[in-house]
C-alpha cells in the first residue's frame, strides 16, 4: 500500500470513534470526549510545513484526504518535497496513531505560561507510547462543541510536557459511534468486585 495512503487509511478508522476519558486533579474531576474528522489528517501529519507543495495540498482539507485514500494523491508527491525531512520522524510515528491513543498515558494540562513563545493552541497534552516510541497528541476543544480533537501530534524529541500540569487518568472507554460498541481501556472509577473488608 502507497504509505501516505496507508496513514490516511490507519486516521480513517478513527473517524466513528470517541475517545471517553475521565482525569483529575485536587479531587476536580475532568471529562473529555475526544472525537476525529478527516479534514484533522491535513495538519496532524504535518502538511503544513511542506511549503513547495502548497499547490498540490492547499485545497479543501477533506478533499485531499479523500483523494489519498483514492490513490490520486500519493506519498511519492510528497517525499519530494525539500521540506519533507521537517515532517519525516512525524510521518513515520503517524501510522501508529489508533495505538497511540488506545495506551494509556500522561495527560497534562496545557500550561500557556510554560513556553510563551510557542505558538501551539491546546487544552491538554497527551503523551503516550506504541511500538517503543513515545509521541504527544495536543488536545484542543472544537469550535462552539463540547467535544475536542487532536490538534497536533508529533514525536518526542525532548520532554515536551516540561512546566504543564500533570493529572491522574481515571477513567478511558473507546466507543464506536455508530455500532455503539464501547472498550473500556482504564478504569479507576468503578468498585473492584469481590473485594472483603478487613
């Protein structure tokens, strides 16, 4: 399989799940639905920064990801971009993402003051673990909605999550939107039956 179409193929699968996750800190509970849309591909994976291809890539985002997925857009268009090695270890990490999400991580709350020079937008941070290599996800809520999405997501190259706010994960369920299927992932929350009192 092409690999951009491959990644498209691994971020598609996430489009009808939500991510439930329950956090806190100082006895505040947070909760978070984290959901996906296809036009998020575009800047996860780091097209942005492949500026020689704008005429290729700056179009309607959802668009372009359908045209991956139809083969009319292919990683061969985009290796050779002079700016291909800005995205390259990003990339790379990126066909893991449904794993990356699925372990159970670091959630940090996104602390402005941390790096005031840094452009990111965010909410929270998530750092999480697949196939030995660690990657942040940068939460952010969608306009107007109570739910979030992926803003960012890139490879660890140095602590990331220095200076922001660490809480405790409580609670994680994966949910298929549209069979309803629901996979509890973590759970801190719920009584452990069977346990006798001392």
């Amino acid at each position: 399989m092409d690999k951009l179409r491959e990644r498209a193929v691994a971020f598609n699968k996430l489009v009808n799940i939500e991510y439930n996750i329950i956090f806190g800190k100082a006895g505040k509970l947070t909760h978070l639905t984290l959901t996906f849309d296809k036009k998020n591909f575009h800047h996860l994976i780091g097209f942005k920064y492949l500026e020689d291809r704008r005429g290729l890539l700056n179009k309607d985002r959802a668009k372009i990801f359908d045209a991956i997925i139809n083969n009319e857009i292919t990683y061969c268009q985009i290796c050779n971009s002079d700016f291909f090695y800005d995205i390259e270890k990003r990339f790379s990490a990126f066909v893991d993402i449904e794993h990356f999400l699925d372990n159970n991580g670091l959630i940090f709350k996104f602390n402005r003051k941390a790096k005031p020079a840094a452009k990111m937008q965010a909410k929270y941070i998530m750092e999480s673990t697949a196939n030995n290599d660690t990657a942040y996800m940068c939460i952010d809520k969608r306009d107007n909605q109570s739910k979030f999405f992926c803003r960012s997501f890139f490879p660890k190259e140095y602590d990331y999550t220095w200076g922001h706010i660490r809480h405790t994960l409580l609670y994680k369920e994966k949910v298929n939107v549209i069979t309803r299927e629901k996979i509890v992932q973590y759970d801190k929350l719920t009584p452990k039956k069977g346990k006798k009192d001392n």
